[in-house]
C-alpha cells in the first residue's frame, strides 16, 4: 500500500511545461497539429493523472526523478511509475529537438563530438544506430542516446520506461509512440525516425547532458 504523506506535507502538483519553441517550429517534419495533439493532450494526461495518483502520499513531494527510482520494478506502483517516466520522457524529449537543427559535424559541440568518435567512429554511424532501435523499438516506445561510463550507446525502452533506473545517463531521445507520428507519417515510422535524426536534433543539448 503506498503510505499517507504526513497531514503537514503540502504536496507540489507537477506541472506540464511549455513547449522550447513555437507549436509550428518544427514543422514541415513535425505539424503544429501533431505537436498540439501531443503536447497538449497526451504529455498533459500523463502530468495530470500523475497529480492525482501521488496525491496526498509519501510521493507527493518528491522530484520526479526520484519518483521514478523508487517505483521503478514495483508491482503495485506501477501506475505511478508509467506516468512519473512519461512525464519525464516527454519533458526531456521536447528539449532534445530543435528548429532547423543540423546532423553537420561542425554543428556537434566538441565534448561530444569527441565521444561519438571514440564510441562510433562517426557521426553517421551514430545515426544510423540511433534510428535502427527507434525503428525496430516493438510496440510503443523510445530509442535512446546514453552516457554509460564514459562510453556512448544506443538503448530503446518500451512503453513509458526510461534509462534511469538502468543508472544510464540520457542525452537524446526520440518518440516513437503512435502518436508522435501518426498525423503526419500514419504508419511509416521510419520517415520520421529518419526525418527528425537529419533535421531536429539538438546536438547542443545533448552535449550539455554530459556533465549533468
């Protein structure tokens, strides 16, 4: 049973944070109508079912991420663990792409850029890694940019887990629930696996990750 929060605990709601660019930003790749269905609709369901789940429990105030590790593998907080790393998922996912981004070597910050090489020779390789677990992910999930160590790698997940129960440090994402793609693409995945990694990618950002 998921133990009461103490009656003096306020419990801090988790909030759906706006988009890092405009709702047509990203279009032609990603439509303003996918990223309003998406955003709107979907990444806000799971903030708000999660608000009402830990409300009123030990989990009330807690960061999300440590939400996340304590019901992570737990049976009975399942609901609470699907919808603290959707929640997570999609708050990290958004800021991994960008407008008009770049797959130019020049483009990729140095840090990463020199891990890239020492983990896959090559920017291309990396790409090409990427987009196979996101295309091949079965089902609804992620594919997965992560710092292992001091190695990159390429990992996928499945329905809203994420790596950081693994103890894998995330630097890039891409969706490849239904409903990231399905306006613009329906069911051909690959093209907007291939789309996002060749227009979208915010190589700075996940640059930034390393040293988080």
């Amino acid at each position: 049973m998921i133990g009461r929060a103490p009656s003096s605990a306020s419990a801090v709601p988790h909030q759906l944070p706006p988009l890092p660019y405009e709702m047509s930003a990203l279009e032609p790749i990603i439509s303003a109508k996918t990223l309003s269905f998406h955003h709107g609709k979907h990444h806000k369901a799971y903030v708000d079912k999660l608000n009402e789940l830990v409300a009123g429990t030990t989990f009330a105030t807690l960061p999300l991420e440590e939400i996340i590790l304590r019901t992570a593998g737990q049976r009975e907080y399942a609901a609470i663990f699907n919808n603290s790393a959707q929640v997570w998922n999609h708050n990290f996912y958004w800021r991994c792409l960008r407008p008009k981004g770049s797959d130019k070597v020049d483009r990729v910050p140095a840090a990463l850029a020199k891990h890239i090489k020492e983990s896959f020779a090559d920017l291309a390789t990396l790409k090409s890694e990427f987009a196979k677990a996101a295309v091949e992910q079965f089902g609804s999930g992620w594919a997965w940019l992560v710092l292992d160590g001091s190695e990159l790698r390429i990992t996928k997940t499945g329905n809203g887990d994420d790596p950081l129960p693994q103890h894998l440090k995330p630097l890039l994402t891409i969706d490849v629930w239904e409903h990231a793609y399905y306006l613009d693409y329906q069911n051909r995945r690959p093209d907007h696996v291939h789309a996002v990694l060749d227009n979208l990618i915010n190589w700075e950002f996940a640059a930034a990750n390393l040293d988080r």
